[in-house]
C-alpha cells in the first residue's frame, strides 16, 4: 500500500516540479548565464520565436547594405549566404553587436542579481534583474511568455533597440 501511495505521489508531483525546472527566473537565468558565457547560440533558444523571426526579418536588408556592414566591420555575404543565416547566426550578430562592440557584458552575471519575477497571467511574466555592471541604473526586466509551455524571453531591449536604429540609419 505505501509502494502505491508513493507512486500516486510521485506521480501527481512531477507535473509541479517540471513546472519548477521552468520558471521565468529559470528562463532568464539560462540565458544570462549564456550570454555571459558568449553562447549565444544557446542564448538563442530562450528567446521567443516571434521575437527571432522579427529580428531576422529586419536584419536580412541590412546585411545587403554596405554602409551597415562596413560601419561594423561585418564580412560581405552574398545571397546565398545571407538566405542560409539561422536565427541563431542572426541573435548572434546582433549580440555582437549590441553587446561587445558597446561593452555591455554579461561577464559580471551571477544567479543572486535575479531579484524576482511578476506573474501579469498565465503567459506572461517580467523578470527583476540587478544591473551590477552600471548599479548606478535602474533593474533589468525581461518579459518572458509561454511558448509551447515553454517560457521564452522577449528581445533584450539593448538587441532591439539597436536593430530598430540601424534601419532609420542604414
């Protein structure tokens, strides 16, 4: 009889743990700890796919502008090669970008700086994270929403706002 009650309870607690394992402060701390890791392949699976279909999407015209790839020193693709770049090439460019060429760095990232998170509903949560780089700033927050039962973060705001003024410039 305990082996059965054991069993019910192990069984009955699963779903709460793997519902555990991936939590938006979970989400978030995976990627931070790739971006400061400069995985940014990896970093890439945590971001939503709307989110990497947008950035590709605003990135392949830039790629065929010169001014854009000389500005930052980016090797000329031709269009084939532009037309085989996967999101996670296309997340990685832009991290370079955004984060190495202005100095931002993950490298400084540790679990504590993750203060917390609010639950806005059922798919949607924002992640507190201390910015110990520049403390003088405010907190970080990263919008994380389920996909596919699966929480996903929403672009960094330094990713996507440096797309957004690379096409008004280029």
């Amino acid at each position: 009889m305990w082996k059965n009650l054991l069993f019910i309870f192990l069984f009955l607690s699963t779903p709460l743990f793997a519902k555990e394992a991936n939590s938006p402060i979970n989400t978030v701390s995976s990627f931070l700890e790739s971006m400061k890791s400069k995985n940014y392949s990896t970093a890439s699976t945590f971001i939503l796919k709307a989110e990497l279909k947008w950035l590709k999407q605003s990135t392949l015209p830039l790629l065929k502008n010169k001014e854009f790839i000389e500005s930052y020193g980016i090797p000329s693709l031709d269009n084939n090669e532009i037309s085989s770049l996967t999101d996670a090439d296309i997340f990685e460019l832009w991290s370079y970008i955004a984060l190495e060429i202005r100095d931002k760095s993950f490298g400084s990232y540790a679990p504590e700086n993750v203060l917390g998170s609010i639950r806005e509903n059922d798919i949607l949560a924002h992640v507190v994270v201390k910015d110990i780089i520049n403390p003088e700033h405010e907190a970080l927050v990263y919008t994380v929403n389920l996909e596919e039962n699966t929480w996903k973060i929403k672009l960094p705001r330094i990713i996507k706002g440096t797309v957004t003024i690379s096409n008004r410039v280029f």
